[in-house]
C-alpha cells in the first residue's frame, strides 16, 4: 500500500512565523503535490512536483514555496504565516500524471 | 472560475438505498475524472475513476457515469451503507496540463 505521510497533524503558528510542512511517500512515486482544503472551496492545488527539484505552481500558490531534495520528501513552506493560511493542508503523490493521487492524512494549520 | 462543480453540498439517504452525487464541469479538455472519499480529519481516498474514452465504469457498490455532451458525471452507490457517510469530491485533468482539478464536494448522510 502506498503511503503518504504528513510530519504533524496539527499545528499552531503566529503570524509572521516561517512555517514548514513536510511530506514523504514511500512507494517511489515521481509526482507529488500540495493543496489546501477549505470549507465551500474544495481541495485547492497550491504547488506540485513531477521529478526531484522540479516544481509547478497549481491555482493558488501566492504566499507558498516548495521543496523538493528528494524524490520521497515535499516540502510545503509559509513564507511569512497570515491568518488567512489557517486551512487543512493535503500532501498526495502519483505513480503517473492524470492518474489517482494517494493523499496523506492532513495538517490542520491554524495561524493566530 | 470553478471549473468542477458540485452543486449540492449535501445529501442525505436512507440506508439500503441508492446515492447518487452529481459533478458537472465546464472544461471540455477534460478527459479523465475521479472520485474520492473524505472522512473527518483524514486524508481523501481513491474510490473510482472513469477515462473520457468510456462513460460508465464500474466497481463493486459505486458505478461511475459520464455524459460528455452535457459534461456532466455521476457517483451511483448501491446500496448505501452507514460507512458510505462522508464528503465526496470528483476531480477532472485535462489533456493539455498536468493539474488534478477538484470539485468543492457533497456530504453524504446515510441514516439506518
């Protein structure tokens, strides 16, 4: 089974805070990405990744950055954290582009 | 511009009965669609997908139709179960990108 693992399922950060959410998959999959969940909005792609150091912007990348070192770990970086950020984030990789995506469990992230 | 849409952001069943969850999208580069599952504080898992080449697909309790000509796509669950309660989203790609575009999901409510 593939599994796609976030490093917290909840945090709490300031405003203005430099914040890092990281995701590793273990099943070698090329693609990763990251969106955000909001409620009316549905699941928002913010950035993702089809090969190690390679990264795309998705819909709504402003106020993000990504890193990609290594093929199993994504990194999700807040720059500067706003209150607007406070969502639920969601890592998920893919073997192939335009195939299922295996999602991680979610960061709830609230920015006070 | 939202370019999958779920336009009933919820729907409740009697148990043993059929749910159906509609998705309509306004894309018609799109030709390849899915529909994931989502339960409180967990990450969304793949239930079925059904590529632009077929319009129905088919797997144990959850049938998949799509109608191309009316773009428009839906999730049939029978018989519905207690466990089948959860928010559904689809999403859709497109030929020409790489992004898995989602819809902003239905909760479903399957009551004894």
């Amino acid at each position: 089974d593939v599994k796609v693992t976030q490093s917290s399922r909840y945090l709490v950060k300031r405003t203005g805070e430099k914040v890092f959410l990281e995701c590793v998959q273990d099943m070698d999959h090329e693609n990763m990405f990251w969106y955000r969940q909001d409620p009316g909005l549905g699941l928002r792609l913010i950035y993702f990744s089809y090969d190690v150091k390679m990264k795309e912007k998705g819909d709504i990348p402003e106020g993000y950055s990504v890193s990609r070192e290594k093929k199993e770990r994504f990194s999700l970086i807040l720059e500067s954290a706003s209150t607007n950020q406070t969502s639920m984030y969601l890592c998920a990789s893919s073997l192939k582009l335009r195939t299922e995506a295996f999602f991680g469990q979610g960061t709830r992230l609230t920015v006070v | 511009d939202q370019q999958v849409k779920q336009n009933s952001p919820s729907l409740s069943v009697q148990e043993g009965r059929i749910s159906i969850l509609n998705c309509d999208y306004t894309n018609s580069m799109f030709d390849y669609f899915l529909w994931y599952k989502k339960y409180p504080a967990e990450g969304p898992t793949f239930l079925i997908s059904i590529s632009s080449i077929k319009d129905k697909n088919e797997d144990g309790r959850f049938t998949v139709f799509l109608n191309k000509s009316a773009k428009h796509l839906s999730l049939h669950i029978v018989p519905s179960q207690p466990g089948d309660s959860a928010v559904y989203f689809c999403a859709a790609s497109a030929r020409n990108t790489d992004k898995l575009i989602f819809g902003t999901g239905t909760r479903l409510q399957v009551f004894p």
